[in-house]
C-alpha cells in the first residue's frame, strides 16, 4: 500500500553556494518549510527584491522510509523554475512555480542519500510569470513529500496527477459517474475496484474493472455551491485477488451548470449570480510559505463577506485552498500566470502550466472555468504569436476537459472589437474607471455598450477596485488613498454590477492587500492596497461590509470610519452598512432617527460636539463608534507619500483654474494645457516604450489611461522611470497651471 512520508523538516538552506555539496553544509541556515526567502525583502519596496538560486539540502537514511518498490519525491510548489539532485545525480527539471510535480527516486536512493533541489526565481524569457504586479517570491514554498508505492500503482508521473479523473453527468434526479484510473506497470489479473462514498463516509456503489467504469447515482444529492456544497467521494483500489496494491481517492460533485449571455451564471438549473473577489496566496510575514490555518482563515473571511465566487489570481494556487473551495461551495475561476506581457520564447511554458493545472485540478466540482490569460495584450492585442498561443490554449483546454468553458481577462484599453476576446467561450475585463483614470459612473455603461455589440458573449469584470490605507478624509476624491474614498468606489460598483445580471462574474481586486515590491504608493512601498482587507488580515477596510450587506445573509450592522476619530467639521456624515431593511442611529443616546435603504447603505447627518459615542441598531444588532470634534485637521490622517517633494495640500488651488491637483485629461482638453504639456510638463509624461513598475512598458492603452491621474499623482509614480522633479519643479509648473482657467461646465 501507498505511505506518504512528509519531507518538510530541517532543510539546510543558502543563496551563496558556487557548487553542489556532497554533505548538508552545517554553515548553511537551517529551515523547515515551506519556506521563501523573499518573506521580507519581497514585500518592503524598492523592487530589490532577490531574484536568483537558491539551495535546499537535507540528508535521508532510506531505512526510515517505508519498504516500498518505489520511491518519489513530491514537490507541491517550487517558485519558479527547480533542479533535484540526488547524491550528486541530477534526476529533474522543472519549470512553473505554482504546480505539484514529481521525480522517480527508485534507482537514486542509497542507504545514506543527499537530496539538494535548486530553486532559482531568477528573471528569464521561457517561464511566465515575468512581468506582473506582484512578488515572485522564490522558494520552496509548499509541502514536499516523499511517496512510497508498489510496482504497480497509479500514476504519479503525469503532470502531477492523482491518477483518477471522476466526470459526473447529471441526468434528471440521477447522475452518471465516469471513472477514469491510469496506472503504472500494471500486470495481468490486477484490477481497479471503484467505490463511492456518500458525505458520511459510507459506500453506496461499488464496481470492479480493468480501467474505466461508470456507476449511475440514483436521487444524486446536488453539489449547489453555498446553499449545500454536497460532495462523494470516488475511492480507487488496486488489487490483485484480495491483496489491494495501491489506493487513491477524489472528492468530487454532481451538478451542472451553464454560462448564459442574458442571465448570467445558472447552476442546477437555478440562476446563481457570482459575485466575488479575487485571492493572492501571500501574506505579510510569511509571503506565500502559508500554512494551512492562514487558507482556513481566508476562506473563512472570505465566506463571511457573502462572496458566491473567487478567481483563484494569477496561477495555480495550493490543492488545501481547492479543497476548502469545494466544501463551502464556492465557484472557481482558475488561472495560469500567463499575464502581462507575450513571450513567443515561452509558448511551451503556457502549455505546461496548463496541462498541469488540468490535470491536477479536473475533480474540483468549484472550478467551472479555466483562464487561458490575464492582460497579456498589454502591449498589443495584434501579435500572432499571440493569437496563435490562445487559440493552442483554447483548443488544449477543450480537448482535456469538454465540460468547462475557457475565459480570459482583459486589460482595459483592449478593443471590444480584438480578435483576440473572440478566442475563448467566456470574456471578462479588467477595469479601474474611477482609481486608473475616468470616473466611477463609467463602469457599468461601458459593459451595456459590449453587451450590445457582443449579445452572445458572456462578459464579466475579472478585477475592479481601488487602494486603501489607513488615511481619512469627510471629502473623498480619487487617488487620495482613503478608506472612505474606497468605501464611496465600491459603494458605485456594488449599486452598477449587482443590478446587470448579464454579467457572468464579477471579481473584486482584491480581497486581500497583497505583496508587491515594485509598489510605491500610498505612503506604504511594496504592497498593493486594493484588498478590502489588510494583509496580515487583521482589519477589515470598510468596503468589506458594504459587500457583506449586499451578499451575506447573517445579520449584522457596521458603522463606518471606526478609524476617523477626530473631525473638524460641525456636522459630518456618518455612514452605515446593513443588510437589515432599518438602522437608528443614536449619538450620546439621542435617536437620529430611522432610516431604510434598498442598496443597503444608510448615510446620517451627525451634530460633531464634543465627543460623540453613536450607537447603531438594526433589529437585533448593534455597533458603535464614537467622534470627535477638533479644531484642526489631524495630520496623521493624511496621506504623506514617503520620498514626496509635495503633498496635494501644499498646493495653491485658484477657483475656477486649474492645478497639480486635477486630472491631466481635463487639462490636455483644453488649448493652453497642450501648450503647456509641450513644454515643461511633457517630461512628466511616460513616452510609449517606457519601463514603468515592475517591467511594464508604456502601450497606446496605458497612455490614455493615464488622462485620469492627477499631475501630482502621475509625479509621485514616474520616479520609478528614474524621473526626479524638484519642488521648485511642481511649484513653478501649478503657478503656470493656475492661469489656466477651467472650462465652463455645459448644462446638460
């Protein structure tokens, strides 16, 4: 029979060895994993990120493996590209940083054994990813494991298997179950016996056969997402006579599911919205070396926000995390990390990754799609090389696995009109209206125009939202960075997706703050903000609730702006979130009175005297908070970007003029801001072609993109192209602003 003998412990580790050693080096640092070494380095800014090889080693005495006639060794993720070496030997290669894979170890091993894997998450043209907004953390980042098995078993060598598929067919109240084993160096008079195990443990079918079989479920009990995430469990024996050999096993779901233009997502036959967020595997400390109570706990958060559906962002995450997907009955967008940039050296790379994250993941009854890119028509959507690596990727899809759709996100400036969105069954796009540039009321109409141009296209939002850290304002605008501005965004998008149920999916981005290091922005390097929760998840953003009032149905009620303590004004606006139909709002124990809202958000006018405890009720439920009146706005509420030469309130506004402070769209509109942008505000501009964070080159797209960033904010970020201006630079270009004057507004 099978063991599976954990390998985790006491690794000797290092960044600096020049050859392989024929010993565990003792001057080497000692670890346990998983394990990466860019936990800190990789989330503090600066994109100095350490990108090279790195070594594990770790001595075995075959003696304290179990007697088996075979031996592999399981590596669940190592980022990005591995060589294992045993005794000196090299016996593997592997590229892709987010897959299992596995490496014979049978004719290696000797009674004493070195393993040495070197790991290298160096920058390179033949494995994606490359280019993308977050860390690469290197490492060997998940569990490894040493397999013992007999001659005869189920595979273990192709792309990281278990080596049983289960494809269950509803039909009416029953359902077929089709089962597929693949075996190694299997022998006359062995067969497979199939047994299926209801949720109790309990077997309910059984069949004997020399590969594939089928079992038919009677009143099959539905796997139906959130409302009841039922899952059997197919278990397949190796046996010869009453000698069982080898044994593995799969959960897996019975139910069926279509994605329709009009209605959205329809599962059992019911409309289902997916309504959700999109998850990064890394947390702060730990960067993606996570343990299985930090999957539980997102899971758990996630859950507890209502969400119906995650896309699992940008590759293959952990098969813990797909495991607790299926059983909360979450549905599953998966991905690989083919994002950002085509690299026509690395087409073989997509298909890897691909091949891997089918095989790996086809039982998961979550995943109802599988994502072929993301942005990868950053810098162009004509390329054939392109086009050609989608539509391989498409087909490979659909030849793997026929029952579920292919999809892709798309970068925002891409046509409506691309070849390319008409590659794969499903289409969602990726948009910032009201953070990158345009307003918020944007978002919505923009997918009623592709809607109507593309009727028979399912189209989503794979990623929407905006950054927050722990900065206050009672007047939010775009780009100030404040959990009231975000919780404003969301409240938008919220009000202008939920109510157009054409669209198939929409993702938040992101539900965790989550490690960037090429980031600067915000005051905190390193990091994007966009989660509604921190990264050490351990405060929820105030946009967090305003999804829960929409999408869970566990009652509560959330004051907003627990962090924005001190106000100057005499009366300030007091937001609450409830998915309760009426909230009262006291202050100091005097009832502000009732109020109902249909969207959920309750806003009430509040008397700032003194200090204020506000006490909100909605039903049985209850929050508090508390304000109180200054005198003085309380700068530690207010952004200061590190490294700033000049902070938006240190700039001279003049009514009715422009300054730093406004969008270089609005000032480019009008005669003399051309005039000026050919002068000396041209340098502040990126030119097409131009390195901007993390490797991204300036397109078309991201040109005009950038018409929504204010002068001051596009200052901040261009540093990272090695463009200093001085403030005497910013001054002198806001005096010549300031004489600028605004255009009238046109009455509608």
């Amino acid at each position: 029979m099978r063991s599976i003998v954990n390998f985790n412990a006491k690794w000797a580790f290092t960044k600096m060895a020049n050859e392989l050693p024929t010993e565990v080096p003792k001057q080497w640092d000692f670890v346990n994993l998983p394990h990466t070494w860019n936990a800190i380095d990789g989330q503090d800014g600066g994109n100095d990120y350490y990108r090279g090889t790195c070594y594990y080693a770790k001595s075995l005495d075959k003696l304290d493996l179990p007697t088996a006639e075979r031996y592999y060794l399981e590596i669940k993720g190592a980022n990005s590209s591995a060589d294992v070496y045993l005794n000196g030997q090299k016996l593997a290669h592997h590229d892709g940083g987010y897959s299992t894979w596995r490496v014979e170890i049978t004719e290696a091993l000797q009674r004493e054994n070195l393993f040495v894997i070197a790991v290298d998450n160096a920058a390179n043209q033949t494995v994606y990813p490359q280019v993308a907004d977050f860390t690469f953390y290197g490492g060997l980042y998940r569990d490894v494991n040493i397999i013992c098995v007999n001659d005869s078993h189920f595979d273990l060598d192709y792309y990281g298997g278990c080596g049983l598929t289960v494809t269950p067919t509803v039909n009416g109240a029953n359902a077929t179950v089709k089962l597929q084993s693949y075996l190694t160096n299997a022998k006359e008079g062995q067969q497979v016996r199939y047994t299926v195990q209801n949720a109790e443990g309990q077997a309910i079918a059984c069949v004997v056969a020399d590969g594939q079989a089928e079992i038919e479920l009677e009143n099959v009990r539905l796997w139906h997402g959130k409302k009841d995430p039922y899952l059997y469990t197919a278990v397949a024996e190796l046996v010869a006579g009453d000698e069982v050999l080898d044994c593995v096993s799969a959960r897996f779901g019975c139910r069926s599911y279509k994605i329709d233009p009009e209605k959205g997502f329809i599962l059992n036959g019911e409309e289902y919205p997916l309504r959700g967020v999109s998850r990064h595997q890394d947390r702060w400390g730990y960067g993606n070396a996570l343990l299985p109570e930090h999957h539980r706990e997102d899971i758990e958060l996630i859950c507890e926000m209502g969400a119906t559906t995650i896309r699992l962002a940008h590759y293959q995450h952990d098969q813990y995390f797909y495991d607790l997907c299926d059983e909360k009955g979450l549905v599953i967008w998966a991905e690989i990390p083919y994002i950002s940039q085509h690299m026509p050296t690395a087409r073989e790379n997509t298909i890897s990754q691909m091949k891997e994250l089918i095989v790996q993941n086809y039982n998961h009854p979550s995943i109802v799609v599988w994502g072929l890119s993301n942005e990868i028509s950053m810098k162009g959507d004509e390329d054939p090389d392109l086009l050609e690596n989608h539509r391989i990727l498409n087909d490979l899809c659909h030849e793997m696995d026929p029952s579920r759709p292919t999809t892709i996100a798309v970068v925002s400036p891409c046509s409506i009109e691309s070849p390319y969105i008409q590659i794969p069954d499903l289409v969602s796009y990726n948009h910032y209206f009201g953070w990158y540039g345009g307003d918020t009321t944007m978002n919505g109409p923009w997918f009623d125009k592709f809607h109507q141009r593309h009727p028979n296209i399912p189209i989503g939002c794979s990623e929407y939202g905006c950054e927050a850290l722990n900065w206050h304002t009672s007047n939010p605008v775009q780009g100030d960075y404040t959990e009231e501005y975000q919780a404003f965004y969301h409240e938008e998008l919220i009000k202008q997706f939920y109510s157009r149920k054409y669209l198939w999916a929409t993702h938040v981005w992101n539900m965790f703050d989550f490690g960037a290091d090429a980031r600067s922005e915000g005051g905190e390097n390193g990091q994007n903000h966009k989660g509604l929760i921190t990264f050490d998840r351990k405060y929820k953003k105030d946009s967090f609730y305003a999804y829960k009032a929409w999408l869970s149905d566990d009652p509560f009620v959330h004051i907003c702006g627990k962090r924005y303590v001190d106000r100057v004004e005499a009366t300030t606006k007091i937001t609450v979130y409830s998915n309760q139909p009426e909230v009262e709002l006291f202050a100091n124990g005097v009832s502000l009175g009732k109020k109902t809202a249909a969207d959920h958000f309750f806003y009430f006018e509040v008397p700032n005297a003194g200090e204020t405890c506000l006490v909100a009720v909605a039903g049985e439920y209850k929050d508090e908070s508390k304000i109180r009146k200054v005198e003085t706005f309380n700068e530690a509420y207010r952004l200061k970007e590190k490294n700033a030469v000049l902070n938006w309130f240190d700039i001279t506004e003049v009514e009715g003029h422009f300054s730093l402070n406004d969008k270089i769209g609005d000032i480019l509109a009008t005669l003399q801001g051309k005039l000026l942008f050919m002068g000396m505000f041209a340098k502040l501009m990126p030119k097409k072609g131009d390195s901007v964070m993390g490797g991204f080159e300036m397109n078309d797209g991201m040109m005009q993109m950038l018409g929504g960033f204010t002068v001051l904010r596009l200052s901040g970020m261009i540093g990272t192209m090695g463009i200093n201006l001085t403030k005497e630079d910013l001054l002198t270009l806001n005096k010549k602003l300031n004489k600028i004057k605004k255009p009238k507004k046109k009455n509608k």
